[in-house]
C-alpha cells in the first residue's frame, strides 16, 4: 500500500470519505495531535486501529465529531454541565465521556457503557468530519507507546504503506492530547489532563474534581494505564535540584561514546551553555506545543535524552505537561 500525504482539498477529501466508508484508516491534523481515523460504526474498521496501533484492547477510542454533529444522538445522558461546557469549549481539546451505549461499535469504549466524544477546532478536522458525517474513532497517529505524532510526516514514519493517506495541516499547535472529562457524575472529573484545565472547567461548570487512576482499575480514558510517548533512545528525568546529577550523566553518556541531550525549560538553557538542550520554553502552553516536536527531534540526534523537569506549577496546562513528560522520560532518573 502506498502512504500519500496530502492537503485538505476537495478531492482528498472525498476520497478520504471513499476510504473511510470501505473501512479503512485515514489519519489526519487537528489542534492537539495527529488522529488516526477509521468508522465508529464499523467494527472491523476499529478492531483494524488496534491492530495498526498494537493497541492493548482494554485502551478506548474517542469519538470526533464536526462542530454541528448533533452530539447527543450519541449518548444516553447529557448533563447540564456537559452542555455548557460544549458551548464553553467546544470545538477544542475538550473531550467529553458520557454514558451511552448501543450508538458506536462495542469495540470503541473497551466494554464501558460510555463513549467518549471529541469536537476538534482544526480547519482540517472539520473539513474531513464535515465530509464524512459520521463519529470518527481516531487515537494519536502513533506506534502505541510510542511519541505522539505533531507533523504529518511523523505519522508517516509509524505507519508508511499500512495506511493510505494522511490528511497534512501542518505541526499541531497545541501539541498535547485534549482534556477527558468525564460527566456521568454530578461533578465533572478530570481523566487526563490537557489544554483545558481544571481552573477553566470549574469556571463554567461550578466545580471539578480529578479523577485518580488505580492499579488494576479498567481504563476510562486513553493514556491512563500504560506508558506513552516514549522517544526511541534512553531517558532520564532529575528535578531542577538535581541538575548536577543530570549533568553527570550526560558527562558519562558522553565519555562512553554516546550523544546526550538535555530537555528543559528556558531558565535552565543558560545554566547549561555547552551541553546539546532542547529548550521547551518559558511557559506551560509553550511546553505543550514543544513537548512531542522535541522528543521525536531527540530520537533523531540523541542516544540519551535528559529532563530536567520543569518547576511545578500550581494547576494550569503545566499539569499535562508533566503528565506527559514523566510518562515519556521516567518519573525517576531512568536510562
């Protein structure tokens, strides 16, 4: 099978909707990450993104939708607060999980009796959901475990001649997955943390709360029970305290032929003039556009990559930051 890239224009549209109504895969851009898209309806075309992904089959899907899908024809209940929060956040990198049943194939949400829905504010999201008409089962363009894809020719180099065509918008610009949220509550819980945080949710739907994952437990969310957005070279994680520890490492790396790398925020890249950085910036949303951009950059030019984790931060996106970050390098120091 040959892989095309392509732009979102008409005719790659609907010849996205003729691979997609045969039961194939499309991946395509939009605002968080690169999707991987196949019919939510078609039970062989989800098992296929498993498949493709080797994806544990305990892991759920998420629905996309374009912005006037009529999201309730998807789910049982739709709280209060879910509606306002719709009209808060989406479309954007919000995802809702709501109860429902019987509305997608059983293979989407894992068993669960709910389904998670996403409405993605890219143009090129929109323009293929729009050309579909359909819920759209799309997880990260990616090797399961692997970075998560920000450029179409990241999801290129995971699944070239599996799939037959990428819809290109460029690098993603907010560069972390969406907020889950699930809503079968009376008070809306956090599942993973992205661009949407709990001090914006609150806001709008009068609390929040954060749901915490425990071993054993069945997953209600992608990227809750396994390790993600792994780089393909070593990796270590140190605190900002623990500079000194991550530069005697980079020092051995060096010593015994290899080629470390630093990971870090800006206020550290003077601190280590000298050494190979990446700098992933001064600020959480900057983070999160920068986060999978540099580690697929570190798999290219490093045998180690070293973060030095950014300072905490009360809240905010820094929360997903560092979610991905620790999953990605380690919440010790690793190799």
């Amino acid at each position: 099978m040959q892989t095309v890239i392509a732009g979102p224009e008409r005719d790659w549209l609907i010849r996205a909707k003729e691979y997609i109504l045969a039961g194939e895969v499309v991946a395509f851009h939009t605002e968080t990450v690169y999707g991987l898209g196949a019919d939510a309806r078609n039970d062989k075309a989800v098992r296929r993104i498993f498949a493709l992904k080797g994806r544990p089959a305990d892991n759920p899907l998420i629905a996309h939708v374009h912005a006037d899908y009529e999201i309730k024809r998807l789910v049982d209940e739709f709280p209060a607060y879910a509606e306002k929060l719709r009209r808060a956040f989406l479309p954007g990198p919000l995802t809702l999980v709501c109860p429902s049943t019987g509305k997608v194939s059983g293979f989407v949400s894992c068993g669960l009796n709910t389904l998670a829905i996403r409405v993605p504010s890219s143009p090129v999201a929109q323009a293929f959901l729009r050309e579909v008409n359909l819920p759209i089962v799309a997880p990260s363009a990616n090797l399961s475990g692997h970075v998560s894809p920000v450029t179409a020719q990241h999801v290129f180099q995971d699944f070239e001649g599996k799939i037959p065509l990428i819809l290109d918008g460029g690098v993603c610009e907010g560069g972390i997955e969406s907020t889950v949220l699930d809503c079968t509550g009376p008070v809306p819980r956090i599942l993973r943390a992205g661009l949407v945080t709990r001090e914006m949710i609150a806001d709008v739907a009068g609390a929040c709360e954060v749901y915490s994952f425990r071993s054993g437990e069945k997953p209600k969310s992608p990227g809750l029970a396994y390790r993600h957005y792994v780089p393909h070279c070593k990796t270590a994680s140190f605190s900002a305290e623990e500079l000194s520890d991550a530069v005697a490492l980079y020092r051995k790396e060096e010593q015994e032929g290899g080629k470390p790398c630093f990971l870090c925020e800006n206020g550290l890249v003077k601190q280590l003039a000298g050494y190979a950085v990446l700098d992933l910036g001064e600020n959480a949303e900057q983070m999160a556009h920068r986060l999978y951009l540099h580690l697929h950059t570190a798999e290219e030019i490093a045998t180690l990559l070293i973060a030095v984790l950014p300072r905490p931060q009360e809240g905010g996106v820094m929360d997903g930051v560092l979610n991905r970050l620790t999953r990605a390098c380690g919440g010790g120091h690793g190799v």
